[in-house]
C-alpha cells in the first residue's frame, strides 16, 4: 500500500515533472519561433533593405548616366548659345549699320520731301499769288464796270427825268428810266435804287402821285385805313368832317359820314369792328359805329384831345394836352383819367404799350389803365419831341422834333441824327429798313437810316407855301402812302418800287436806242431776255 502510494506519488512528481518540462519545453519552443519569426522578419528587411540599397544604387547609376548626359548637353547648348550670340551678335551690328544706313536714307529722302514740299508751297504761293492778282484785276473791273453802270443808270434816270419834266417824249422817258432802274438794279444792290435821281424818275414817269385838292374844308389832320378793306380809307378834317373813301382803279369816290364845323378833329381810328373814332380839339369824341348812327361824346377832365391809341381790345386812349382819357368801346363810357404834369407834345408805341412825350423832356409809358411810369428821353435827342415811331422787329426807335431833326436810336444804344425838315416833323413811320417823314415844311422824305450815312429822298413837296403836312399813313399792303396837308388836298403817292417798275416793263428800249443811249458795253440781249424771262 505504501509501495502504491509511493508509487503513485512517485508518479504523480515524474508527471508534474514531465509537465514542468513540456511547460518548459513549450515556452523555450514559442520563444524560439518568436526569436526565429523576428530573425525571419529582420531578414526580410535587411533583404529589403540590400534591395532597395541595390536599386538605389542603380537609380544613382542612372541618375549619374543622366547627369553626365545632362551636362554634356548643356556643353553642347552653351556652346550653341555662344554661336548663337555671335550670330545675334553679327546681325545687331548688321541691323544698326542697316538703320544707321537706313536712318541716313531717311534724312536725305526728308530733305528731299521737304525740298519738294517747300517748292511745292512756293509754287502755290506764286499760283495764288497770280490767282489773287487775276481776281483783283477782275474785281476792279467789276468795280469799274459797276460804278461805270450805276453812274450810267442814274445818268439815265435824269434823262428820263427831264424828257419827263419838259414834256417832251414821255414814252422815251419811260423807256429810260426802265432801262435806268435794270442797270442799277443788275449791277448795283437795293439801296442804289433809292439814289434821288433813281427814285425820283421812277415816280415821275411811273405816274405814281395822285392829288384831291381841297377834299376836305380843312386840313386833314388824320388818315385811318379801314381793317381788312384794302381799298377803304377814313379822313377827318379841322373843319369837323368825317369822310369815308373807297379807292377804285385810281378813282376816289367819298361819302360825308359826319360834319360839323364847331368840331375841330385831330386824330381819328378805326377798329376792327369798323367803328371810327373821331377826337376833337374841343374836347368832344365823335363815335359811328358800322353802318351806325354817329354818336358825339363830350369828355370830362381832359382838354384840347389830339391824338387817339388803343390800349386793348376795349380800351381807347384819348390824349390830351395835360391828360389821357379812357373810354370803353363797348359800353362807349369814359372811365377815367391819368394826368401828366407837363404839355404832351406827342403819342407813340413800344411794345404794344403806349408812350407819351412832353415838353419837358420826360417820356411816360402807360402801365395799366391807371398808372404811368416815367422817365427821361435819351439825352442825346434835343429839344420837343413831336413825332414818335418805333419797330418792334428792328428794335429801334425814331424821334421827331420841333425844330426838324430826327433821331434814331437804334437797339444797341447808338443814336443818329438825320437833317432834312426845316419845321416841326408831324409824323413818322418806319417800314422795314425805312423811315418816312413829314413836316410842317410841306415835305415827305424817305430815309435809309441803316445806311451809314443817312440823308433824305424828297418823295414831294407841297406846291403850296402853307401846304403843312398835316398827318399822312401807308396802306397795308405798304405800297402806298396817304398824306393830308393844312388845305384840305389829299395826296397818294406810290412808295413800292416793284410796284412802280411793272408799270414801265412795257416800255423797252430798242436795239437802236440802245445803242445810241447805252452802247454795245452792256449786252441788250441780256436785257431784253431778262425783262422777258420775269425781271421786277
């Protein structure tokens, strides 16, 4: 039994032993595999590592290969580059001495061009020269012609004139006169149509003056054309008479719509209405309406009336000597008065507002129907103002005055004085770039007074010693103009030039008289051809 123990016990420590050492035996193995796994795996890496050694060594090689490959080109490039820079080298020599040579080209081909140029401008300067020279040579002979012309047209115009005056071969004169105005006209400008001598013989041979003597018992003292009827007139007279006229073929046929001889009228309108408006020195306004009764108004606060305006379209203005009366046109009532300290010596208009003018210097514009602003004439015109007219369109201004000088103001400040009227200018008008004048010297003269120098156009004068023109109008077709004088004469007098010369278009001279009167200077074919072909 203990033998059994014993055995068994001896057993049991040769088995614990057994597994002491399998234990043991199986740690030194597992050691030994990890050992010979991390050999195995240093191996590897080493192996890797003389691998990789290997390629490098042989990417080194390359690299080496290359390198020198390399650098052999870049010798080989430097080299290059070295020819090459010779060559550019080379060629920037050969470029500069091409653009010096070029440059040298140049200057000489721009000496040359300048040469050319300068021979060239020389060449046109004595071609302009020449020209200039031709054109003054034929400018003077134009001129020469010209005045030569002109001087023959008016020579012609006092030809006409006097065969005209003298009676004798009137059909001659007007063929003259006709040749007279077409030599100026061709030749000269507008204005040498009005050279006395021109004008003068184109209204004595075109029969252009027409007189009614003593038409009226007194003098006329106003002429008013009726609106929108050409060939009506409407006079009034110091005598207190009131004529309508109806001018036909020449032929005046006059109908008596007011007399009265207590009356003494100076001023007279006519609105579009057809109602005429007569004022009266006796301080009375004599009203006939259109196919009307007359009706006589006596006015208050106003004495010795002698001018009549229209302030608008319902309003007159009656002027006195101290003061102004209004009076509605359509109620025919007079609504007040505006005074004036000193003696109204004239009426006018600017701007579609009246003016009045005293003897004391100061000129009045009316404002409105109650009011006047003052203020003084200009200074360089000298003593009364008598007679006023202004153009609106032109911006000028005309002064007439006691002593008979005229003034022009003109729009920017500058004032002519025109001499020509002995006595008191009654009146002005201004009619494009004219100015027509009257007085109490028994004149009509017509001015140019945008000419330089300025002077008169006799249009008549009064055969008789006390014919004062009293007051005179054109008609509105401006072709015609009317004038009254102290005896009662009524005068007609033809202003238009075209007018004038288509009643003489008729009257040609022919080949011979040409000839004998002008010479074979001025072409009478072209005369003849121009008159036919619609010369005014």
């Amino acid at each position: 039994m203990k033998e059994l123990i014993r055995n068994n016990m001896l057993w049991g420590i040769a088995c614990a032993a057994l597994g002491t050492g399998c234990a043991v035996g199986f740690s030194c193995y597992y050691f030994e595999k990890e050992k010979t796994a991390e050999l195995e795996q240093q191996l590897a890496v080493m192996s890797q590592k003389e691998h990789r050694a290997v390629i490098d060594q042989s990417i080194n090689k390359q690299m080496e290969e290359i390198a020198y490959e390399q650098k052999r080109i870049s010798d080989e490039r430097t080299v290059e580059a070295k020819k090459q820079a010779e060559i550019a080298e080379e060629e920037k020599q050969s470029a500069i001495i091409a653009q010096n040579q070029a440059r040298a080209s140049e200057e000489i081909a721009r000496k040359e061009r300048d040469n050319a140029e300068a021979q060239s401008k020389e060449a046109k300067r004595q071609a302009e020269i020449a020209n200039d020279q031709r054109k003054t040579a034929e400018l003077n002979k134009r001129v020469a012609d010209t005045l030569s012309y002109i001087a023959l047209g008016r020579s012609l115009a006092s030809m006409g004139s006097n065969q005209y005056q003298s009676g004798g071969n009137k059909e001659l004169a007007k063929r003259l006169v006709f040749a007279s105005y077409w030599l100026t006209k061709t030749y000269g400008s507008r204005n040498d149509l009005y050279h006395v001598s021109v004008i003068q013989a184109l209204m004595e041979v075109s029969d252009s003056k027409t007189t009614w003597n003593n038409l009226h018992k007194g003098g006329i003292t106003g002429i008013f054309f009726v609106p929108n009827k050409e060939k009506e007139l409407v006079t009034v007279s110091s005598y207190g008479e009131i004529y309508r006229h109806v001018n036909q073929d020449d032929k005046l046929k006059t109908h008596n719509l007011f007399s009265n001889s207590a009356l003494d009228f100076r001023s007279v309108y006519v609105d579009k209405a057809g109602t005429i408006y007569a004022a009266s020195h006796t301080g009375h306004l004599v009203v006939i309406p259109a196919n009307g009764k007359a009706q006589q108004v006596v006015l208050s606060d106003i004495s010795h009336p002698m001018a009549l305006d229209m302030y608008n379209d319902d309003m007159l203005v009656v002027v006195g000597e101290h003061s102004v009366a209004l009076f509605n046109t359509k109620t025919h009532q007079q609504q007040g008065t505006l005074r004036v300290n000193a003696k109204i010596t004239a009426l006018g208009r600017i701007n579609k507002h009246p003016y009045l003018f005293d003897e004391q210097g100061y000129m009045h514009e009316m404002v409105s129907t109650d009011k006047l602003d003052s203020k003084r004439k200009p200074t360089a015109v000298k003593g009364i103002v008598t007679a006023f007219a202004r153009s609106d369109n032109k911006g000028i201004n005309t002064y007439g005055t006691s002593d008979g000088k005229i003034y022009v103001e003109e729009k920017n400040g500058r004032i002519k004085e025109l001499v020509g009227h002995r006595s008191r200018i009654t009146r002005l008008k201004v009619n494009g770039n004219q100015l027509y004048s009257s007085s109490y010297d028994g004149k009509m003269n017509l001015w140019l007074y945008e000419n330089e120098k300025v002077e008169p156009i006799q249009l008549f004068q009064s055969d008789q010693s006390d014919g004062w023109i009293r007051y005179f109008n054109i008609n509105n077709k401006k072709t015609h103009l009317w004038s009254g004088d102290n005896n009662g004469n009524l005068t007609e007098t033809l202003v238009s030039v075209d007018v004038m010369v288509n009643r003489l278009k008729a009257h040609l001279l022919t080949e011979e008289q040409w000839d004998n009167y002008i010479g074979k200077s001025a072409s009478y074919k072209m005369f003849i051809n121009s008159v036919k072909g619609g010369e005014k």
